[in-house]
C-alpha cells in the first residue's frame, strides 16, 4: 500500500481512538475540566505528563536542529531534559500541595492578591499561545505531507480534533488521550530509530549506534563520516561548536528554568490524589521522556548523514523520490543558480542552491533511508499525536485561565459550577481558533517558537513561584513588580531582534552575546533582582500568608 493509504488508516486509527476516549472520559464536574477530578494513577499521569511535554518540539523540531546544528544543537537536549529534573524536584511536590487548580491559582493566593492573579492569567495565556502555535504548525506539517493537503487544511483539521476532546472531556479527557498519545509517539519514534540504526551500524539500540562504526565502510565511525561529510561541503564539523559559550549557557538554562515554568506541565501534578503521587508521576515521566531524548540525537546524525550522501551533488531530474514529494509543498526548495541540473548543497549562502525546512528532518528520515511505506506513515501519526497532546493541554490552560482564574475568583465569584464549566469550553473554542490562525501564520519553525515560550515562563513565572515557595519574605510587590519586568524586557527583545529589526539578528548585535532564545534567562535574573529590591522595600508579607509558605515546605 502507499504511504497516503497507511496514514489514512494509522492517523484514522489513532484518531478514533482520541475521540473515543474523550467521550468515555468526558468531564461532568468542573473538578473533572480542571484537574481530571484528581484521581489521576501516578503511573498514568506519568504518561500524560511525558506526552504533555513531548510536544512538536521534542519529536520533530529538537531531532531537526541537531540535524542542522550539530553540537549546538544540543542546548535543546540539556535545557528540556534538565528542566523537567528541576521541575519534579523543586516544584511539582510543593505545588500539589498548595491544593490549587492553576499557577494564577497560587499566584494569586501566595501573593493575596486580585491583580495578581489577573496578572498570572494574561502571562499564562501569553505563553500558551506562543507555544501552541509551534504546536499547530507541527500538524500542518504532517497532514499537508502525508495526508497531500495544503498545511492550512492539516491545520484546520488538526484544530476540529483537539476542539472536540479538549472541549468535550477537559483535563480528564485530556489526561486518559494522552496516556494513549504517549503510546503512538513513542512507538513512531522508537521504531524507524531501530530501522535505520541496523541498517548504517548493525546496532537495533539507536543511542550505541550512534556511536559505532558504519557497516557500509568498517572502521569508520558515524559521527567521523558525518565530520567528513560536512566539511568537505563547507559547513562546520558536526561535532564542534559553533555558538559563544555565553548564549550556549543562557539558552540550556532559560529552557530548563522555562520549562519549570510551563502552566500546562505543572497543573498536571494538581490531577493526582497526593502530594507522594506527585514526586512519583513525576519520576515515571522523566524516565518516559529519556527514551525519546536519548535517541534524537541518533536520529539527528541518520537523517543527517542521509541526507547529506542523497543529494549533495546529485542530478536534479535523479532526486529520489521523497525529495519531490516535500519539494511539491514547499518544505525544501531547488534554486539551480548555475544552472548545471545539479544540485549544490554547500554552507556557502551565494552558492547554495537547497533550502530544507528543519522541522522535515525525522519525518523524511524513514523515507531517505528507504524503509517501509507503513513505518513513514507511523512517524507521521507519532508526529501527530505529540502535537496534539500539547496542544490539548495548552488550550486547556489557557480555558481555565479564562473561567476559573478570570471569572470564577476575579470577575464574578458567585457564578454556579455550570455556568463556568461552560465558560471553559467557549474559551477553549475561542482559543482553538485563535490557535489555528498562528499555526497557518507562525512567527518561526517549531522548536524556535517554542523556544521563545519557554523564555517568556522563564522571565515570569519560574521566580514568582520559587520564590513563593521558598522565601518567606517575598511579597505581592516583589513578585508583581518583578513579573511585570521580567515579560517586558524578554518580549522586548525578542520583538526587537526577531520582527522589527531581523536583520540585526547576529552575534554582534546580542547584548553580551546573548541570543533571542536565550533572553529569557536575563528576564529571569532582571525577575529575581527586581522582586528582591522592591519587596525589601515594601511592607512584608502578612502571617496567613508566612504560615501558608511553612506548611507547603513540610514533607
């Protein structure tokens, strides 16, 4: 069968099963919406919460960086895979405990006040939307390759599926998808990984392939083939490292103090029973996450040694095959500028002639090396279920930012239960649109885009809540004052160089060195000192709120 008939059905498939879950599951209760009702087995939350985080991002976007970027790619490994340790140790158990739906929820209890929830509520929403949209052109990606739509209609598509069991089954529905999403992902990355792995070194574990010899030419490592490759075409050595150390730092730590900051990962931990659940959802899921981080860099040098040996120097009227078919919807692009029929992909912009789009790296990956219809047509559905999965837990963040954080504790408190669960499920349909709109229109590629969420959590949220928990002394000006500082200075910059001033986007023209998606951890230091000077400044915190803080901190 051809790879559109495997799609349709395994993307069918994996579809009827996502819908058929959300109206098992579907939410009764705005516990149910909010929090999965907060029975959620740790074992099971492990697995949604491994999905949760495993976004677009991590299964297509991070592999096609390191594809590009070599070594420099590898921020994207230690900021997300270190953020995730940083978050289940300092965060999630603390977190459960305080007992709330939301992070404007504690925001705005440990810090007593009204403005400051609002607050919480606009930076949550913010964040959401930039990493959503990363999210959504994931999709777009994948149905408008595999499914032959245009990436607007795979959007479309993508959008009707997540409205219909965010909406319908909130965080419970949500939760029982992704445990079945964790499944599908794993298995679409996992799988063609062991494929190619065998066939170029004759090792089924990707992670120890990576580091052995090509069985095409014995003695002769990998990682050396691809050094070779890559220099005789002009790039840099894939192992070496082309960034300044500084802006390597600044994004491995705005990535990992992001993430801990990330809404839709920490109101996972409010959806099991208690607070011992938590640490123990959160240990299942680092693991569930490792299998996936640890092959992608495998993945990343495959498909890069395929792709280099494919069509450097090849006759285009020759190009393989699956060249053309990501040729015909705009994700690499041939501009013969000699004129000669050939190809020339060389590091030098005035000669190369090939534009690959990054995010196309693991699903072209299986195609180059040749493997079978039904294992392309996997990664597709894998590819899908990992965007969908964060893309459902985003939107449902953004909902209940909206009903529960908004209207039930700010605007109007005496609204009944009903009345803000349906609240929930028209702002999450309103923001399953708006949604869809930035991943038609998206301000970058997904891992970059997502990049900048992590950066804006990183400026926001992650010292407030810190700081929450482990300074007794802090109060709602510091916290307040210092949010406000840490999300315009990093929005600031990142509009600057990305969208007013693109061209500028180089080394030399960074403060210190230090690139857009690297920002955030200056937002998150400019945070913290902002907050420590204004709250030694003003009134401390009242003894309900001192008292408060002693008891999350007890085991």
């Amino acid at each position: 069968m051809s790879i559109q008939v495997w799609t349709y059905i395994l993307v069918g498939l994996t579809f009827s099963l996502y819908i058929g879950i959300a109206l098992w599951a579907k939410a009764a209760s705005t516990k149910d919406f909010f929090v999965a009702g907060g029975d959620v087995s740790p074992l099971a939350n492990g697995m949604a919460t491994a999905a949760d985080w495993m976004s677009a991002a991590s299964f297509m976007g991070m592999a096609g960086i390191i594809s590009f970027s070599g070594r420099d790619g590898s921020v994207y490994l230690m900021g997300w895979t270190g953020g995730y340790v940083l978050l289940a140790l300092l965060l999630a158990p603390y977190l459960r405990k305080f007992g709330k739906f939301t992070v404007p929820d504690f925001i705005g209890d440990r810090y007593y006040s009204k403005n400051g929830r609002i607050l919480a509520v606009v930076c949550a929403i913010f964040i959401s939307f930039t990493y959503v949209a990363g999210q959504m052109r994931g999709v777009g990606v994948v149905f408008s390759r595999f499914l032959d739509v245009d990436i607007e209609l795979g959007v479309i598509i993508g959008m009707i599926i997540v409205f219909f069991y965010a909406v319908l089954g909130g965080m419970k529905g949500i939760t029982y998808t992704q445990v079945a999403q964790y499944c599908v992902l794993i298995f679409a990355f996992m799988v063609p990984a062991i494929f190619v792995s065998l066939m170029m070194t004759g090792n089924p574990i990707p992670q120890l392939g990576f580091g052995s010899d090509l069985v095409s030419e014995p003695g002769v490592s990998l990682l050396d083939k691809l050094d070779g490759l890559s220099t005789e075409l002009g790039f840099a050595a894939y192992t070496s490292g082309q960034k300044p150390m500084i802006d390597v730092f600044f994004i491995t730590a705005a990535l990992m103090v992001g993430t801990a900051g990330l809404p839709h990962v920490i109101v996972r931990f409010f959806t099991v029973p208690k607070v011992k659940d938590a640490r123990t959802s959160a240990g299942y899921a680092l693991i569930l996450i490792a299998i996936l981080y640890t092959t992608a860099p495998a993945i990343s040098a495959f498909a890069r040694t395929n792709l280099l040996q494919s069509v450097s120097n090849v006759e285009y009227a020759n190009v393989p095959q699956w060249f053309t078919n990501w040729e015909s919807i705009k994700l690499i692009k041939f501009d013969d500028k000699n004129n000669d029929g050939k190809i020339q992909y060389v590091a030098d912009a005035a000669q190369n002639e090939l534009t690959i789009d990054k995010d196309i790296m693991v699903l072209a990956n299986p195609e180059i090396a040749k493997l079978p219809n039904w294992v392309i047509a996997l990664v597709g559905a894998g590819a899908l279920a990992a965007a969908l999965s964060t893309a459902a837990g985003l939107l449902l963040v953004i909902s209940t930012s909206v009903a529960h954080d908004l209207f039930k504790k700010s605007i109007k408190p005496d609204i009944d239960e009903k009345r803000e669960l349906l609240i929930a499920r028209i702002a999450a349909g309103v923001a399953v649109v708006i949604a869809g709109y930035f991943g038609i229109n998206p301000p970058g590629f997904v891992a970059q885009v997502v990049a900048f969420a992590f950066g804006l959590a990183a400026s926001t949220f992650f010292p407030a809540i810190i700081m929450g928990i482990f300074s007794k002394r802090m109060n709602k000006e510091g916290a307040l004052s210092g949010i406000v500082v840490g999300l315009l200075f990093t929005v600031a910059y990142i509009v600057y160089f990305k969208f007013i001033n693109p061209e500028l986007n180089t080394a030399e023209n960074w403060w210190f060195g230090i690139s857009p998606e690297g920002i955030g951890t200056l937002g998150m230091i400019v945070n913290f000192v902002t907050a420590g000077l204004v709250s030694n400044f003003t009134q401390a915190p009242p003894k309900d709120v001192v008292d408060l803080v002693e008891d999350i901190r007890k085991p």
